[in-house]
C-alpha cells in the first residue's frame, strides 16, 4: 500500500526510480563526457549512499493506536525518500547520505476522513503536518525543515487519493482527487477523449494537488501558461473544517477562495480534489525552430508573436548558449516554436508566425513528417532528459541548478544583462568559473519568464555552501532588478528571504490572520510563505 512496500520504488535520493538508475561503469562514462563537453578537468564519479548506510534518529513520535496506525510507517526507505523534495541541494545532501530533517512518521491517508483524524491528531499531539503530492519540490517545500517548537514531523503522503470522481462533458470538466499524478491523470481522462494539457517538467511524478498549492506553471507558453488558468473550483481540508468553493465558471463575489488555495503551499488547508477545466486532445500540430543572430533579436520576435494573438503553444527561445549545450543549434539563439489545437488546421497560425520572425531577421526551418525542425527534436529531448540527467552531473562533481523570474518587456532586455552578468560573477567567485545560460519560458502580451541555468565544477562535499552562495546572489540581482523570486517553481523554505521582501508588509499581516483562522495551531507546513 505504502511507498515502503511497492513492487517498484523511486529513489529514495535522487529523481526516477531505482531500476532506472545507471550501473556505475555508465555514470563513469557519462561524467567523463559532461565534464569534458563542459570544459572542466577530469573527476571520478561518485556513487550513491546505500539505505543501509544511512543513520536516521529514532522517531520522536508514534502514532496512536488503530486506524490511524495503520496507514504510517516509519521504516528507513518510507522515511528517507520523504526527507526532501528535489532541489539541487536536496539531492546532493541525500547523495553525501545528509538526512537533516526526515519525517518521524509518514500518513498514507486513502480518504478525507482518515486525512482530518491525521491532522487532528497532529494538532493535539503538537506535531507538524507537511502535505506531500510528488514530491518534486525544488524550493524547500516538503522538506520538514520545522524547528524544536513541534514535537516532530508528519508528512502525510496523498497519493492514495488519485482517482476521477466525476466527468461532466457538457461543461468539460472533470473532478479529480488532488493525489492524481500527472501519466495517472492522463490515462484516465484518456478514456473520456479528454486532456488537463498541463505539462510540467515533473509531470512525470507530480500531483494535480501539488500543482495547485505551487500555482505550478506547465510546457505551454502563452494563454493557460499556469494551473490557475485551469482550476474550476477547489476543495481542501484543514484543522478547522472544509474549505470547498462553489464551482463556477466565473465569479465576482469578493476575493476567490480559489485563489487564495492557489499557491497557499499547504500553510491554509491540505488540497484534496479540484474540479478542472479539461480539453479536447489535439488533432493538429505544427512546428519549427527559428534562428537569431542575437538572444535580444529574438526577443523582439517573441514579443511580436505574443502581442499578435497568435498565441503558440510553444514559443521558447534559447540564448545561444543553452542552444549550443543542449545540441539543438550552434548557429545563436533558437526559438523553439509550436502550435496545437483539437479543431482546425493550423497551417495559416505558423505561415503568421514565421512571418513575424522573419520580420525580425529570423531564419525559420519548419518540421516535416521526416523530421527536422531546426534542432526543436534535440532541444525537447534535453528537457526531458534534464532531471534524469542532475543525478549524474552530481556524481560527476557538477554543480548545476536554475532559478527563474518574469519580467516586463521594457526591462527585458536589460534585466536579463544584469542577472545573467551577476549570476556568472558569482559562479566564478565561488566556484571558480561556469557558465549561466538563459532560455525565455513563458511569454505574456506584456512579458515574460526568463528561466536561467547555471553550470559549475563542484568541491566535492561543499556543493549545497556553493550553490547557496550563487543562489543568494543571483536571487539578491533578481529582487533588485524588479523580477519575481520565482515564476512557478513557489516560494518553499528557499525563497522565503527574498518573498519576504517582495510582497506588500500589510499582505503579509492578513496572510497570517488567515492561517492563525484556519490553523490555529501552526500545524501545517511551517515555514513555508510566513512564520506560524
């Protein structure tokens, strides 16, 4: 029933699951090669800590006897693989076999009933209670970072509630349990011809609750970039009762209980079911890549493409940088570009579209049943492959993580200058060199989302010091400049120095009204958004 008792296992440090890890003679090969394509000397791969190795601290708490009992567990696999989500830093602690915070028990709560007698029990017993859908956080979220206040950590595991509830094909909606990861969701409103089309790059094992308490962004570009554009109405529990808003396609009655669940990271209310806006699956798709001579020159060709009313599906451009590093070109900046739709050819969209970018001195290679595509085939293959790939890059001794914001398009250009200038300097002073690279992710009539990687040799042991020191510059360069701390990958334990100084003081105050409402004993995931 239990992750600890599944046929098939995730990894317990690292992202996929154990059977698709690499045999060591693999990981050695491959670190050569990214470490030669990247231009640093030689290392030895590392392996990954045994769980046998691993020396975890007695829980401090024990469930109360009967139901409740039966749906923990505190053994060593169930334990370590719900001490972190799946930052940089959290996966390299969990390489050097650095638990800092597990959980003292794990809940695998199968309903709401068994989900409030959870929490109840944690607000009597003084325990912290972290929500937990994928996993896959890359800013803090899950980790039970909670301090001596709590008398220990429940994280309350929900992917036991992952079933479709209701279909309603006049309003085409569907009502699906929060615990529903992103393949188990598809498959099943496959058999209803539908699709959520949202596409993270975790998809593969995030939640649809743990995209809503993220206000996670999906692949697509433009129009439903966010899972916000998709939430029809929102049902949660929480220590003081039901949060459940009536579903409606639009409303204007005072602030929406929606959105306040949106992005709320579990602080308000544990997320178990939503009713969402569902598509048609397309029929249709067009494709090319695009060419600049300058990342700023495709810039103005996206800005072009996203006030058109086009609105592509795909509309990424690559600095030359990422485009050279991911093999998609070696001939400047890219601009992988796309159309979809479920009900008309879309020939006359991207005949309009690379006519914009020819405009702006684009050089368009449109993709043909054989292939082609200006390197687009390359370039979807290196996202896919990218969180599968970090395990490796820590093995080789490679720091290497993201951070993203938005912007307006009148900073862009100069925004992405100063982070990027910040971003290198600091790599170079603390890691003694590396590259930053930057590829724009989602674009808005009036902006959009510069998404940045940085790649830098490690000192073996001190990688999580490192990258904090890059981290915290670059994130400093970010809020200075007029950018977001992030544009969805949340807020998390990570962010919170620089949250902190980007929301409006009064805002805060009533945030934290709200949680002491529906929390009054700071249970729920303390230390994300606000202090209890």
């Amino acid at each position: 029933m239990t992750g600890a008792t599944a046929a098939r296992r995730l990894k317990w440090w690292g992202w996929g699951y154990e059977d698709q890890q690499p045999s060591h003679e693999e990981v050695q090969q491959a670190a050569a090669g990214i470490r030669a394509h990247l231009g640093f000397q030689p290392e030895e791969a590392e392996r990954p800590p045994s769980l046998d190795s691993l020396e975890l601290p007695e829980p401090r708490l024990r469930p109360p006897d009967g139901a409740l009992a039966e749906i923990c567990a505190a053994d060593p696999y169930t334990r370590a693989s719900h001490a972190y989500g799946k930052a940089y830093r959290d996966i390299v602690r969990a390489f050097r076999g650095r638990l800092d915070h597990s959980p003292d028990l794990v809940a695998f709560p199968r309903d709401e009933d068994a989900l409030a007698a959870i929490l109840d029990w944690c607000a009597g017993a003084g325990a912290a209670a972290i929500p937990y859908g994928g996993g896959t956080s890359v800013v803090g979220g899950v980790e039970p970072r909670v301090g001596d206040a709590y008398s220990g950590a429940v994280t309350i595991d929900l992917r036991g509630l992952d079933r479709i509830v209701e279909v309603d094909r006049e309003s085409r909606a569907a009502l699906i349990e929060a615990g529903a990861t992103g393949p188990r969701l598809e498959e099943q409103l496959r058999e209803h011809g539908y699709t959520l089309r949202h596409f993270p790059q975790s998809f593969e094992y995030s939640t649809l609750g743990g995209w809503i308490a993220t206000r996670a962004g999906g692949h697509f570009a433009t129009l439903m970039t966010h899972i916000d554009d998709l939430v029809e109405s929102v049902r949660a529990i929480t220590p003081s009762g039901v949060w459940e808003s009536r579903r409606l396609p639009g409303s204007g009655a005072g602030p929406s209980p929606d959105r306040m669940l949106i992005g709320s990271e579990g602080i308000l209310g544990v997320i178990t079911r939503a009713w969402v806006r569902v598509q048609d699956r397309p029929a249709f798709k067009e494709s090319a890549g695009v060419t600049f001579g300058t990342f700023e020159q495709g810039a103005r060709a996206v800005r072009a493409l996203c006030q058109s009313g086009l609105y592509p599906s795909n509309c990424r451009l690559l600095d030359p940088g990422e485009a050279a590093l991911t093999g998609a070109s070696s001939d400047g900046a890219l601009l992988v570009l796309g159309f979809e739709s479920a009900d008309h050819p879309l020939d006359a969209w991207m005949d309009r579209a690379t006519e914009l970018c020819r405009d702006h001195g684009g050089r368009v290679e449109r993709k043909t049943a054989s292939g082609g595509g200006g390197g687009t085939d390359a370039w979807r293959g290196a996202f896919l492959q990218a969180p599968y790939l970090r395990d490796t890059m820590i093995a080789a001794g490679v720091v290497s993580d993201t951070f993203e914001t938005s912007i307006t398009w009148d900073r862009l250009d100069e925004f992405v200058a100063r982070v990027h200038e910040r971003a290198e300097n600091a790599l170079r002073e603390i890691c003694g060199g590396g590259t930053v690279t930057c590829r724009l992710t989602h674009v808005y009539p009036d902006g959009a989302a510069p998404y940045f990687t940085c790649l830098a040799p490690a000192r073996r042991g001190s990688e999580v010091e490192q990258w904090d020191e890059v981290k915290a510059a670059a994130s400093d360069a970010v809020i200075a400049a007029g950018g977001t701390i992030t544009h969805h990958h949340a807020v998390g334990r990570d962010h919170r120095p620089w949250y902190d100084r980007q929301r409006p003081a009064p805002f805060a105050d009533a945030l934290r009204a709200a949680k002491r409402a529906v929390d009054p004993a700071a249970v729920l995931n303390p230390g994300v958004l606000i202090d209890p």
